[in-house]
C-alpha cells in the first residue's frame, strides 16, 4: 500500500510548484510545449488556484515522503478535473497513479464524470488513463509539430 493523499493548503504551494517543474521537466525539454506545460507554470499561478473556491489541491505521499501532487478542479453538476497530476520521475511507473485515482474517487464519491487530458504522444499516459476506465472524447488540441494533447472523460452513474 503506502500510498495516501494529504489535502494541500497554500503553504505547501512553493512544495507543489518545486515537484510540479521536476515531473514535467523531461516533458518540456522533449516537447517544448513552453505555453501549456506545468513545468513553465509560475508559483504565483499555483498560489492563485490555491484561492479557487473550487481547487483542491492534494500532496500524494508515498510511505513518508512526499513524491507528487494532484489537483481536482470542481466544475457543475458534479464533474470534476485532474489538471495536473504529477509523480516524482524517480517514483513514476511503481503503480502509484492508479491508487491515487482510486483514493481520489473515493473523496468525490458524488462525482458522474471526471475530465483529463494528456499527451497524445505519450503511450505509458494515454494507457493508463484507459486503463483506469478513461475514454477519449474525440477532441484533440495540437500545441506544436511534436505534441498534441488529447481529452479523456470517464463517466459513473450513481
């Protein structure tokens, strides 16, 4: 197990902004999305959603340690976001995403759809998702000649 989700306050904006550059770093530098990736994304920005009245924002730890975050966007008529979620490189591909979903739809219980996206590029992303039981939307966005992001949405009926 060791895996648990610890509801973030502003305090721990500069902590998120610090792992949010790290885990999308090898992104940027590989796309060059400079407008759209989380790693280009300022403190100030971070610190601004903090005061979003429908922004949660949870610190993922992993056994003690803090290794990422995720952020859940309450929108109408109980459908929510996750923009972004991001885990430490050196913690990525131990199955620590599928159980923050999981922990994550657990919390929002209410919910009858959730909306992400991801790069369209990035196969490990794109199968998680669906493996998760995230369906594409049909709807894709070309940020430049190397990425194009790509919009999933995953329904439940309650």
């Amino acid at each position: 197990m060791g895996v648990s989700l610890c509801k973030a306050n502003s305090d721990d904006a500069v902590t998120i902004h610090e792992m949010q550059v790290k885990a999308f770093m090898p992104l940027l530098e590989k796309y060059q999305d400079y407008d759209t990736n989380p790693a280009n994304e300022s403190l100030e920005r971070i610190i601004a959603r903090f005061n979003q009245p429908f922004t949660d924002y949870y610190l993922i730890k992993y056994f003690e340690d803090t290794i990422g975050g995720i952020r859940v966007v309450k929108m109408s008529n109980k459908s929510y976001r996750v923009s972004p979620i991001f885990i430490l490189p050196e913690h990525q591909g131990k199955g620590i995403a599928q159980k923050v979903f999981a922990k994550i739809e657990q919390i929002y219980h209410d919910a009858k759809l959730w909306e992400l996206d991801t790069i369209m590029q990035e196969k490990g992303l794109c199968y998680l998702y669906e493996k998760l039981g995230y369906k594409k939307t049909g709807e894709t966005k070309k940020i430049n000649d190397k990425i194009t992001i790509v919009f999933y949405e995953k329904s439940h009926s309650i």
